[in-house]
C-alpha cells in the first residue's frame, strides 16, 4: 500500500516544482488555508475541535490574528472564542498547562507532509532533476529536514540551496523567503504594530506603570510590542545612517524579525538580508566540507560516521542569537518585573483592579504570593465577564432574540483575545467589533437558528 502512495506524492511535488517558489512553502500554505476553510465551514461544530480549541485556549497570536482578518465578529468566531475563554479559565484556576493551536497542528502536518514529499521526490529520477533546475526548499524546510536527512540527501538539498543564495541578486524580493520562509503573517503584524498607542508622557516610573494600567491591554504586551517597533524604527534610522555598529552586531536576524524589516523597508533591509545570507552560506559550506570528510560507514564503522554526521547536523542546527528577539525579551522580563514590584503599592494595585490587567500568558508567570494571587483573581473575574459577554452574544443570536438590539456584548470576542493573550494585537488594545448588520445589508449576520436556516449548536 505504500507503494501505491508513491505517485500521487511525487506528482504533487512536480506540480509544485513548476512554480516559484518553496514548494514545502507551497504545500503548508495549501494545508493551512484547508485547515481555516473547513473551520469556517463547518468544523467550528464539531465537538472535537472545540474541546481542542478550549484545551489550546483558542489558537496562537498569528492564527488568531488570521481569524480576526477572514471571520471578524459573527458566530463562528463567538464559538471559537466561546471555547477559548473557557480553557483561559480552566488554565487559571488549575494552572493546567494549555494544548498546542489546532491551526499549528494542521501546520505542523503539513509541514511533515512537505519533508517527506520532499524526500520522496528526491528517489525519482524525474523530480530530482525537476528540483535541480528550480531553487528547492527554503532554509527553514531545510532546516527542519535536516534531522531526518542522510548523508546523500543532506549533500544534495544542501548543494541546491547553497547554490539558490549564492545566485540570487541582492535586490530579489524572493530572498527574503529563501532565508525565512513565506511569512503571510508580517502584513498583518505590522499593522497591528502600527496601530500601538504611545508610550504615557515622562513621569517617575510609578506614574509610568500607573498610567499603562489605565489602558485596555495587558501592561506587559504593550511594551513589548512598543520595544520591537521601536526597534524596527531603530534599525531603519540607523542603516540609513550607516552606522557602523551595525557591522559588529553579532548573530542575525530571526526570520520573523527577517520579515518585519523587510516589510517596513526593503531597501534598508538589504545589510540585514545579506548579513544573514553570508553567514547560512558559509554554515552550509562548512557543512559540505565536514560531509567530504566523513569516511563511509564501512571503513570506519556505523557507529562512528554516524555519530560523525550527527554533530554536522547539530553544528547547522544551533539557533543563532537575534538581537531583535533579544531587545524584546529584555524588555518583557524587565516590564513583568515592574508589574510584580508595583502590586505591593497600593496606589498603583488600585489602578490595576480598575484595569485591563496582565494577559493570561503573563499571570500564569507571575510567582505565587500576593502579586500572582491578585493578578490571578483579577484575571478569573474579567475572564467570567467575558464568558457570560460572549454567551449574551450567542444567545442573541437565535431567531427568538432578534429584536433584541447589540451592546457592548458585540466586541467580546477581540477583548478576549487580547485578554488571553496580548500578542494577538501585537500588545495593543483590542479592535471594536463590526457591526452585527452593517448598513445596507439587513440580511448580514442573520440569526443561524431562522426557520428554514440550519442551526449551529451553541
């Protein structure tokens, strides 16, 4: 059975081979446009998936971020959030450590669907030689392969890519998803980005943090998210100065934050793209020199070019420092550490309980003792709000409520999802809701349970 499995894979690995483009990017993207398809269309119903998504509360900030792009407000996204909001509980009360995003899942097959598709192809004449004449799979694929790769297919995929960055001009925009992969989620980042309200006027640090616990995100988040724009801006200023420091900056850039410069100014991107280019291309050349000299398994023993050629994949594998990651995390530690300190004052813990509050990722990290009880209690409280909010939506809803008008009920979903994590928007206040019938379409969001519609349970 196998077997008969060969050439329906290794034809769809053609099919993708006659496009620009990764192909492993290619095939997960398929995957995952499949995955929020068949959820806007009916598996947001089924009762496994929605243990899922309160086991995950919800999914990750980029899917999350998808969902608010293609759903918005209406039904689908009041059960999904319905879910959310109860595993978001579940979590702080138990302190239960929450399930992986179902949509990463679906990305994480597919994924494994790619490499394998990959490697497949690599044993038929055909597609090898299809795969030779395109630019193959992009370094994160690559990488990702890497642990499952022989001797021969660690050579050959490694020989296409070295040769792939080595030819590609400086200016090719195709560059960047060569060395990070296709990344549809830094549109949509730097958006949300965009949209960061500015940091409260000069003051002494407790003004400082008394203030950002007056606006509606998690106080945390919003520095962070503050801190990566910041260092964005900071980048660009300073390519466009040319400044030199930026020569002696050890590590590279993440692919995400490849993105993100990229997206804010490609041009000015460049030094950070080629910087990254120059250093995989000599990785991948020292890993094809260490290959040419690992004797063959008969000459030295199994075991040993074995253990040889591991620490070769390990070498490749080894994450390089990125100091934009590292600016970020400095700042979300520095800042939950604030939160903490000022709990104990009670001008500021007052401030706090009249407030937004930290997100759920953020409480669960604060220590047991008076700052995490409170910042727990304050969190189970907003989040009963939201469920009873979202509930109230649900409700309205059914045909038996349709005269009822909207309230503020209509905006708990994206409150939510800031709630559980400020990542969502990028550490930002959470976007008003739709209306539920826009103007001129009265047939918008039209109750599900009307006589003649098919109901969706609730």
């Amino acid at each position: 059975m196998q077997g008969a499995a060969r050439p329906h894979v290794i034809s769809e690995l053609e099919r993708l081979l006659r496009v620009p483009g990764c192909p492993a990017c290619g095939y997960v993207d398929e995957a995952e446009r499949s995955f929020f398809s068949w959820l806007q269309i009916e598996s947001h119903t089924v009762a496994e998936v929605q243990a899922r998504l309160r086991a995950s509360m919800g999914m990750c900030p980029v899917h999350s971020r998808r969902l608010v792009e293609e759903v918005g407000g209406g039904h689908m996204m009041t059960i999904v959030m319905r879910e959310a909001v109860a595993g978001a509980r579940r979590r702080v009360r138990d302190e239960l450590d929450p399930g992986p995003c179902p949509a990463c899942e679906a990305v994480a097959f597919g994924t494994q669907r790619a490499r394998q598709m990959v490697l497949d192809g690599m044993n038929a004449p055909a597609q090898a030689r299809l795969y030779s004449e395109h630019r193959g799979i992009c370094l994160v694929h690559f990488l990702d392969a890497v642990p499952v790769l022989e001797r021969s297919g660690l050579g050959t995929l490694g020989e296409r890519l070295l040769r792939s960055l080595a030819e590609a001009e400086p200016d090719d925009p195709a560059l960047v998803e060569m060395l990070g992969s296709a990344d549809h989620d830094a549109r949509r980042r730097a958006q949300w980005r965009q949209r960061l309200p500015e940091p409260p006027e000069a003051g002494t640090t407790l003004e400082q943090v008394r203030a950002r616990f007056g606006v509606e995100a998690c106080p945390v988040c919003l520095p962070t998210g503050l801190a990566e724009r910041r260092y964005i801006r900071w980048y660009v200023e300073r390519t466009a100065q040319d400044d030199p420091s930026l020569r002696n900056d050890p590590g590279e850039l993440c692919p995400v934050h490849l993105h993100d410069l990229a997206f804010a100014d490609g041009a000015l991107a460049a030094r950070a793209i080629e910087h990254k280019r120059a250093a995989r291309i000599g990785r991948i050349q020292r890993l094809l020199a260490r290959l040419g000299e690992i004797p063959e398994p008969a000459r030295r023993g199994r075991g040993a070019a074995v253990d040889e050629l591991d620490a070769v994949r390990q070498e490749l594998l080894t994450t390089p420092y990125c100091p934009a990651c590292n600016a970020r995390d400095g700042i979300e530690r520095s800042q939950l550490d604030l939160v903490v300190a000022a709990l104990a004052v009670s001008t500021a813990r007052d401030r706090y309980e009249h407030g937004h509050g930290l997100c759920v990722r953020h409480a669960m990290q604060v220590p047991d003792g008076q700052a995490g009880r409170l910042a727990r209690r304050h969190l189970d409280g907003r989040l009963g709000i939201l469920a009873w909010e979202v509930g109230e939506t649900a409700r309205k809803y059914a045909w038996a409520y349709r005269h009822e008008p909207n309230d503020h009920e209509q905006s708990a979903w994206s409150r939510a999802l800031a709630q559980i994590d400020g990542r969502v928007f990028e550490g930002g206040p959470a976007p008003a809701a739709p209306p539920a019938n826009p103007p001129g379409d009265p047939a918008a969001n039209a109750p599900t349970d009307a006589p003649g519609a098919g109901s969706e349970p609730v």
